[in-house]
C-alpha cells in the first residue's frame, strides 16, 4: 500500500518511529508522525505501510534529537519585596512546584537529494549531495548506506572535514565504523583547509587507511605528496589526525655533513597531558653512531613553567686510538678524549606567593660538544633560539668552559629593599682540568634597599652580601660585604643638580685553606674603605620648529656634569681573590660628561608621536693620584647612537688614548626589523691592548622575506685578526600555506653541513609543538 504526499513548496515534518512503534494511515496535504529520535524534512515523501518504509526526494533532512528536561530559568526580581529580602508567603496549603520546560537537542543531521528508509532494519540508503553532520566532523559523498541505530555506514567517493575543518580525508570508499572513528580505501589526508575543487599543496595517500576513537590516522601503503606527484613511500605510518596536542612522530629532518657524514632525526611527540609533553629524538649519525634526545616541557600558569633537553653519543669519531680520526681532530682543532658526550640544559620559573624562583642548567660533558653540534633540531643554535623566545633568556657563548648552573630566589618589598638568594655551581670543562677549581657559591645571599632619613632629604642605601665561595681543590672562603652609604641632594641653584654621597664599606673573611699552602697560615681577614663623591649637572633643552615631511619639531637636551669619586687605599694582598668584590681599586679622580639626548615630534596619519632619534655622550676623567702622575687623562669614552627609522638602530662606542695609544676600543652595532618580519643586523668589535692580545671580529645577519612565499636567512661570525669564519649559517624556506620545506647549511670550522626540514601544517615541525604560554 502506497500513500504519496506532495505539496510545492512542501515541508513534511516525520519522526521515525522506535522499533515497536507502527505506522498509522493519514491522508492530506501536511502530516507528521514522531518518534522518541529522529525527525525528517523533505519537499517530497512517499511512504509504504508493508514493509514500512520511507521515500524521501528533495532537500531532504533527518535529524536525530535529544529531549532534554531542565528547571526553567526564574526572571530577576522586580518587586520592591524581593529585592529587600521580603519572601511572599505562599498560599496555605499549596506546595510550590519548581517550573519545568523541555527541549530538543539535535544531535546528528544527515542531508541528501534522495533518502530510502527501512524502518524495519533502522537503515537508510541515501544519493546526492549526501552530508552528514556528527559535531566535531563533517562527512560528504555521492551516495552511500547509512545505520540508524548504531550511526556506521559506507559511503562512495566521500570526503570528511574534522576538528574545525583543519582535518581533510577522502576516500573512493569511506566506512564509518564508530562515533569518529573510519576505514579509508584508496584515499589521501592532509590537515589543512582546502578549497572545493584545489589540489591539495601536500597530502598522504594511501591504500588503506584507519582513524581510530582517540584520533590518529592509521596509513598502508603510503606515498607523500606535493601537489599530487609523489616524492616519498613509507608501507606504513601513523599519524595524529586532529589538531589538538596529540602523540605521534613529527616529521623528521636529514642532513650531510663533511664529516659526520649522513644525518637523520625522526622526532616522536609524546603528549602527556594539556600542559606538559615529552618530545624524543632520536638521530642517527653515519660517521659517529646513534644519539639519543630528549626534551620535557610543562606548564601550570604563565609565570610556571619548565623547559629541560638533553643529547647523549657515544661518538665513533673520539677515539684518539683510532689513526682513521686523526684528520677529525686535526682539522677540528679539538681537544677533547671522551667518547660519551652529552648536553643537559633547561630552566624553569616558578612564583610561591611573593617569591620567584628561577632555575638555569647548562652542564656539557666537553669543551668541543657546543662547538660540534651547533646546527640542527637540537643543536646549540636552535635550543638557544628556542629558550631565548620562552624564557627571555638564553645560555652563555658556546666556548665559554665555566657553564653556569644557577638557582636564583628573590622577594622584594613595597618600601623598595630587596633580598635575593642565589646558589651557583659551575660545570668546568677546561682541558687539563688544573687546580684551583672555579668557584661556586653555596649559597650567595643579597639583601639591598634604599631608605629616607626621616623628612632630612638625606637617603640611606645598603647593599650587604653574604657569599660562601666553595671548590674542590683550592681556597675557599665565606665573605661578608657590607657597604653602607648616604645620599643626599643640594640644592645650590635652581639651574644646576647636584647630589653627595658618603659610605663605608667593611668585608670580612672566614678562609678555609684546603690544602693550598698559600693559604695554609690564614683564619680570617678584614678590609675597611672608605668613599664619597659627588656630581654636579645641568639639564638644558631647546625646542626647534622644522617643518620636514610629517616631522614638525626637533628636541636637543644637553646634560653637562662635573662628578669626583674618593675611594680610600688599602693594601689587599693578604685577601684571596673569588670576584671584583676582593680588589676594590683605590680611586681620587673628577670625571667630565657632556651627554646630548635628541628627539622628534611628527604627525602620522592624523596621530601625533614622538621617539628617541639618538644621543652623543662623552666622557674622560683626570686622575690626581701620585702613581698615574705621568698619564692622568683617562681615556676619552665616546658613545653614539642613532635612530633614523623606528626600527632601525645604529649604535657605536670607542675609548680613545690620549698618549699615542689611539683607539683602543671599538664597537659598532646596527639592528633593523620592519613589521614584515624582516631582519639585518652587523655587530664589528675590535680591542687594542698589546701586539699580542689584539683582537677584531665581526657578525651580521640578514633574514628577509622573497617573493612566492619563499624566506631567506644568512649570518656569519668571523674572526678577523686570524682571517677565520666561526660560523656561518644559510637558510631557505619555502612556505605556502599548510607546509613548508627549509633547505639550510652551517659551516664550522672543518665541517660543512646541508639539512632538509620539512613542516606540516597540525603534523607537527622539527621544534615540536609548542604548549600555550611556552
């Protein structure tokens, strides 16, 4: 039996019934039969009682709906009563009910041109612009089969768009075999957005592929793709299929080098939970054996967090046993003789209450290990680069043989005294390693402040320090420094500054010999100084109207000073020597300054603003002491900048002799980044001491971005005096949108390496993937 209703435009609003429930005939131009789940729209349906079943042609929808039952939300009081707390009483003997209201959820939508339903089986067979809609994902093909009761089905020549639409899978056969879960025949993944009808910039294509319940992608027989051509084949893979954190393999990094030969790293990320995760890294190294990494990184609030790496080698290429790598450490120039070689480093930050903590890490197993492994995924380069953007700051230079680890705690309080604890241990990589040892301090306690004398105008300053300087061969020592001092304004005239200072300072020793012989007769020392000084300036400024492009005003301040500083003299040979604290120079000197601060003042679209454009400042001293009577005049120190452009920055200083020396020191830094994200900088330092202890270098860097998405980096440290390049660095990086490819080359000395990096979009990238806030 057949009952067909059409109307133009029609709406038919059918709720499949449950397994027990049967179909009832109904005649005219509207109806609608409702079930507990699902719901059908569509502009045409014909439905048949034996077996029951449903035709469905035209914008046809079908929605599965939840009922949902929930007290209903009471307006704001209005009433003088109720808002003074004045209850109504309610009517004698009727019990308040609280208010219901019911509503209806959708849950899944399934559209189609054409649908047939068995009500029966609770299958649907459906063609045509079919979409399927289940929350996170988005299912669409030409035509496919459809389970009702358990929402799993298959679909022809079908697509999927999950998890925002980041997510893009297609498939000559698709089979839905759970809430999120798929079977893919003959399909392709890529996790980015593409236009309808695109080919895709990238994408894995497989044979077979599965999607599984906690979202990673399954791959057989797999080929990688760029613009559909494939250029690599992997018989199986798997890989994170939704955008949020997830564990899976990142894409790995291969490299050739002149002397470690083939490189390849395959990054694996481990997702521990939403703010910590492990990243490992294995690499393998053709010419020096296998190297493990690792980093581990969490965070709790942004003023909470931890970032800690670590490599590990056992090196082929250290055997000094082996004639085969004699040409390693010659053209190298490397000292070391171990084979296990290794890299620790991390930080962490942590506020308790008003107390932050800060933890730095730094311990290598050689001198040559930093120098070696410069480039890479876990490289000096990178890892300073990385912890630089995260916690603002970054490692000492990579030749420095003291590696600092440090713990620093610190409060300050409101009336501006301040008190930090630091404990400093030092990893010493010098080759020999020869007594004494670098000091460490366990711990160093500071506590500085600055305090008003009452309504005197005179203010009192303090800054003692408690060190215990420890090693393991050689003196050691706890010290007690506690300079005291007054400060106090004179207000001579109303034009010229003027401000005195008079302190005492008092350091005592408690020294532990250790053994050292020198020592061995020394319990404790005591040194007193004493100092003042004073300085007296004036504060001169002038406007000038200039009417150049969008600048309308110039500003030149002129800051002239006299200052005199006295430090008494005292013989301080019977105290050991940890620090500058241990060799206070005595000092009877008047200083000149003649400092010159310029600004301007324009008009840019509509807005006024004002900036720095550079400064001049000079300075020299004469010095009254009996023992520099031949030389007094100090050198000149000249310090100069300039700021033509926002963004742009030039700054130089040097210290010139006045007795024939010339130019003893120069330095030359200049710096520019516009909003684009281009970068140029070039650093040239040079110091003339002796004949034998000169010493020129220079570094620059540029990195800019081409046309066709396409970004290129270069820098370059070199050593001038010698005629040798430190380092030198090239980058290429190609980066449409969803990937990019970076072909890049580090040169060290006696070594040149080539890397290939690739990074996909929601993949992951050779860094790893960054938690918010680190």
């Amino acid at each position: 039996m057949q009952k067909n209703i059409q109307s133009t435009p029609f709406v038919l609003i059918f709720l499949i019934i449950s397994a027990n429930c049967l179909f009832l005939p109904t005649k005219g131009l509207t109806g609608s039969i409702q079930a507990e789940e699902w719901e059908i729209t569509a502009d045409k349906i014909i439905r048949y009682e034996n077996p029951a079943s449903v035709i469905a042609e035209g914008n046809v929808v079908l929605k599965k709906t939840e009922t949902v039952t929930r007290k209903k939300k009471e307006p704001a009081a209005t009433d003088w009563s109720s808002l003074l707390g004045e209850e109504n009483q309610p009517d004698e003997g009727k019990e308040k009910k609280p208010a219901m209201v019911t509503e209806k959820k959708t849950l899944t939508t399934i559209k189609a041109d054409w649908i047939a339903y068995d009500v029966d089986l609770g299958k649907i067979k459906a063609r045509g612009n079919l979409l399927i809609d289940i929350g996170p994902d988005q299912l669409t093909a030409e035509s496919g089969t459809v389970d009702l009761n358990s929402e799993t089905g298959t679909f022809q020549n079908a697509s999927i768009i999950r998890q925002y639409k980041d997510m893009h899978l297609e498939g000559r056969v698709i089979e839905k075999t759970g809430d999120l879960t798929y079977h893919i025949k003959d399909g392709w993944i890529i996790t980015c957005k593409v236009k309808e009808g695109e080919t895709p910039p990238w994408s894995f294509a497989a044979s077979d592929a599965k999607i599984t319940e906690n979202g990673y992608a399954f791959l057989k027989n797999a080929t990688f793709r760029i613009k559909d051509v494939p250029v690599l084949y992997m018989p199986i893979i798997f890989l994170p299929a939704k955008t949020t954190r997830q564990t899976g393999f990142l894409f790995p990094s291969v490299g050739l080098s002149d002397r470690d030969g083939f490189d390849f790293t395959a990054p694996f990320f481990i997702n521990l939970s939403p703010s910590s995760d492990i990243t490992l890294y294995p690499e393998y190294i053709s010419e020096r054996g296998f190297m493990a990494g690792a980093e581990f990184r969490y965070t709790s609030d942004p003023t909470s967090m931890g970032f800690f790496m670590a490599n590990y080698l056992n090196d082929d290429l250290s055997d000094k046993n082996d004639p085969d790598n004699a040409d390693y450490f010659a053209d190298g120039g490397f000292k070391h003789t171990n084979q296990e070689r290794y890299w620790v480093r991390g930080k962490a930050d942590k506020d308790f209450g008003l107390w932050t903590t800060r933890l730095d890490l730094d311990i290598a197993s050689d001198l040559d290990y930093l120098t070696e492994f410069n480039s890479g995924m876990t490289g000096f380069i990178t890892t300073q680069d990385r912890f630089l953007k995260t916690f603002g700051r970054g490692f000492q230079n990579k030749t420095e043989l003291a590696r600092e680890n440090t713990l620093k705690i610190l409060r300050s309080w409101d009336n501006g005294s301040a008190l930090q604890i630091n404990f400093l241990g030092i990893n010493d990589l010098r080759e020999p390693q020869t007594s004494p040892d670098p000091l460490w301090n366990l711990p160093m306690i500071n506590y500085s402040g600055l305090l008003p004398v009452y309504d005197s105008g005179v203010d009192f300053s303090w800054n003692a320090n408690y060190t215990n300087f420890w090693r393991d061969n050689g003196v050691r020592a706890q010290r007690l420094d506690l300079p005291l001092k007054l400060i106090a304004g004179i207000p001579l005239t109303p034009y010229l500054e003027t401000t005195v200072d008079a302190g005492i300072r008092n350091t005592s020793y408690l020294i532990d010999d250790n053994g050292d012989d020198k020592w061995k007769d020394s319990d404790t020392e005591n040194r007193f100084l004493v100092d003042f000084g004073g300085k007296v300036g004036a504060n001169m400024v002038r406007d000038f109207d200039i009417n150049v492009g969008e600048i309308y005003r110039w500003n030149h301040t002129f800051r002239p000073s006299i200052s005199y500083r006295y430090t008494s003299d005292e013989n301080q040979d019977n105290l050991p020597k940890f620090d500058d604290v241990d060799r206070v120079a005595d000092q009877n000197i008047v200083y000149y300054n003649l400092d010159n601060f310029f600004s301007i003042f324009g008009l840019h679209n509509g807005s006024e603003y004002d900036r720095q454009y550079g400064y001049l400042k000079i300075r020299q001293g004469y010095d009254f002491r009996s023992k520099v009577s031949d030389t007094p005049l100090t050198p000149v120190e000249l310090k100069a900048a300039l700021f033509p452009l926002k963004d742009f920055r030039i700054v130089y200083r040097s210290d010139i002799d006045v007795y024939g020396a010339g130019v003893t020191h120069n330095a030359l830094e200049t710096g520019y980044r516009n909003d684009r994200g281009d970068t140029f900088y070039l650093d040239y330092f040079s110091t003339k001491n002796t004949s034998a202890n000169n010493t020129e270098s220079i570094k620059g860097g540029v990195k800019v971005s081409l046309l066709y998405s396409l970004l290129a980096s270069y820098d370059i440290e070199r050593s001038l005096e010698d005629s040798q390049t430190i380092q030198e660095n090239f980058s290429l990086i190609y980066q449409p949108s969803c990937w990019s490819v970076e072909f890049a080359t580090n040169y060290t000395p006696g070594n040149q390496k080539y890397m290939l990096m690739f990074r996909l979009a929601n993949i992951g990238n050779p860094f790893g993937i960054d938690l918010p806030g680190i």
